[in-house]
C-alpha cells in the first residue's frame, strides 16, 4: 500500500480522535479545544471519506470511512442547531410587538490588548450608537484612547488592566449598584449592574472575560465562572443579559450547562454560528463572543460587526423587553443531573 494511503488513513483516525475527545468528562485544556473546531473537523471529514472509498477500500480503509461519516453525522447534530436549519431559541420582536422605550442595544468587543486601532472602534461606536458598550481586553492606553466615549456615555465602569482581562464598560442607559467583581480568580474580573430603560423596566446585566482553556491549562476556571454566574442569574431571577467573550463555544458542554442553569436563551440558536474568533483567520473561526438573555426579551437584531484590527469580531445586538416575551418562547431548564453538574465543576476549580 503506498504510503500517502497510510497517511490518509492517520489523517482519519486522527479526525475521529477530534471527535471523540470532547467526550472525555475532563477539564484538560487540551482535550476541551477540541470542542471549538466541530466545523472545521467536519468539513476536513469528508474529502478524506472520498478519498478513503476511492484509494482505500481495503478492510481497514472501509471501517474507518464508516466511523468518520458516524462522526460527521455528530458533528453535524452539534453544529446544525446553529444555523436557519433549526427553529430559533429565541423569538424576534418583529413577530410580536416592540416598543422602542423597551429597547437596548448592545455593543461587545474583545478589542485585542495589544491592538493600536483606537479609531476604528471610536468609528463603529459613532456609527451604531449602542445604549451599553462592553470593551474586553482593555489596559490603560485602551482607557486613555477612548476617553471621547465619556461625552457620549455619562455611566462608565472601568477595570483597565494590563493582563488582557481588563473591561470597560459604558452606558447611555442609568445604571443601578455597578460592581466590578472578581469571582473566582484575583486578576480576572466580571462586571455586575442594574440597567434602567427609558420606560423604567430594570434588568440585571453581567460583563465577563474568564480565562480560556487551552493545553497545559485547565478549562475549570471558566467552567466554574460561567456556572456561577448561571447560578447568581438562577437565584435572582427576573430580567437579565449576560455578555462578554465567554472563551467557549456556543455548543459546548459548558455552554449548553449555563444556559439550562440559567434559563437564558441564546439568539444564534436557528439563526447562524455569528463566528466572532479569530476574525484574522477565515478557515478557523467559531462562536466566542456572546449575548445571552432571559425570556423576558425579544431579539431585535443580531449582527457581527466589520474588523477592528482585533483578533474577534464585535457583536452588536438589539433586545425588547416585553410581557408577551415569555409567552411565545421556551427558556431553557436545569434539572438535577444538570444542577449537580454545576455543583462539581464550581467545586473542581475551587
């Protein structure tokens, strides 16, 4: 057999590997990357069928075409929930009413510590004119740089910090008990406010940046701050936004736990990936950035925004509060497989 035909069959096996990882019940940082590329694993996937089926149909060359389009089936089953394929989680207020007193817009952006493009992002603020901005990664030229946002946004809440977990935050919008919080690691910071709209509806909105997996660092740290958040939302209850570049994809195991622990719906659910990271490398990109809310809303608009010179997209979306909301949409539900899910991964990190 030549040897290309071998590699072929390593490349295969080595793509089934990326599948099945994800399985592992392990906070590793390397095993839980494999939960961002589903995409780009299943299209790699199906050349190598083709090719396996072409140049390869020995013993071994037809069972391992049979696992890779068993393992192409479930990255799809993964991956489909996120695009028009599938019905939208969270319901548009075009559907039902909206009233513009109601309304929030939001702007999110990782803008990339080291990013010199000041302008660029001062530009798009101008030109979209959100109620309630949310800038991560922002050290003290960052704070320094956007200080014409002050004359714009007259609530601001800043955490500059050189280690690409500062945030700033700015608000048309009065703003109720800010916070600058630090959950669970000292140099990583959250943020937590109440919001007050033009028509005197409040909701609680949560900024966060917890720290990524990545190999030779463990996902608990992450998976125990977003849980923790999903529980605060839980206990409070009542009408909230949770934001930021969460470093996890919007199907993954965390996610999918935070969201069911804290009921908030997740507007790309029958819409598409929005995938924000990295904007620099079109074939490798997924869904980092994120804007999840109660059923108290309805979705107004959701779009990713153009570059920025930073290595994520910004996200800009629009939100109704609404009585009917609840009404014609499903939120999300935890039950006590779920809730002991939580419990563990809150008490791996600690």
């Amino acid at each position: 057999m030549a040897g290309w035909v071998w590699g072929l069959k390593g490349i295969g096996g080595l793509l089934v590997l990326a599948t099945l990882l994800p399985f592992l019940r392990s906070d590793a940082g390397f095993i839980r990357t494999f939960d961002f590329p589903r995409l780009q694993v299943a299209v790699a996937i199906l050349p190598v069928i083709a090719l396996l089926l072409a140049f390869a149909r020995d013993a071994s060359g037809l069972v391992l075409a049979a696992a890779l389009v068993a393992c192409f089936a479930y990255q799809l089953t993964r991956i489909v929930p996120f695009t028009p394929l599938h019905a939208p989680q969270a319901v548009a207020a075009a559907e039902v009413t909206g009233r513009e007193d109601r309304r929030v817009s939001i702007l999110v952006a990782n803008v990339l510590q080291d990013n010199t493009d000041h302008d660029a992002l001062l530009r798009l603020v101008t030109r979209h004119d959100p109620d309630l901005v949310l800038l991560l990664e922002t050290d003290d030229r960052w704070r320094d740089a956007l200080a014409p946002l002050r004359a714009r946004y007259p609530h601001a809440v800043e955490q500059a910090q050189p280690n690409t977990y500062g945030l700033l935050f700015y608000a048309k919008l009065p703003l109720e008990d800010p916070r600058i919080r630090f959950l669970l690691e000292d140099d990583v910071p959250s943020i937590r406010t109440g919001v007050v709209l033009p028509s005197g509806d409040r909701f609680t909105f949560h900024g966060v940046h917890p720290r990524p997996p990545h190999p030779g660092h463990s996902s608990a740290p992450r998976d125990a701050e977003l849980v923790m958040v999903a529980h605060e939302v839980r206990k409070t209850g009542g009408p909230a936004v949770v934001a930021g570049d969460l470093n996890d994809v919007a199907w993954s195991r965390t996610t999918t736990l935070f969201q069911k622990i804290s009921g908030l719906l997740d507007p790309r659910i029958g819409r598409g990936l929005f995938p924000t990271f990295n904007a620099n490398w079109p074939m490798l990109r997924w869904p980092l950035d994120h804007v999840f809310f109660s059923d108290d809303f309805l979705l107004g608009r959701l779009e990713r925004l153009p570059h920025i010179g930073s290595d994520h997209f910004p996200i800009l979306i629009s939100l109704y509060r609404s009585e009917a909301a609840p009404k014609v949409q499903e939120a999300p539900r935890a039950d006590a497989a779920d809730l002991e899910a939580g419990r563990e991964a809150i008490e791996a990190a600690q």
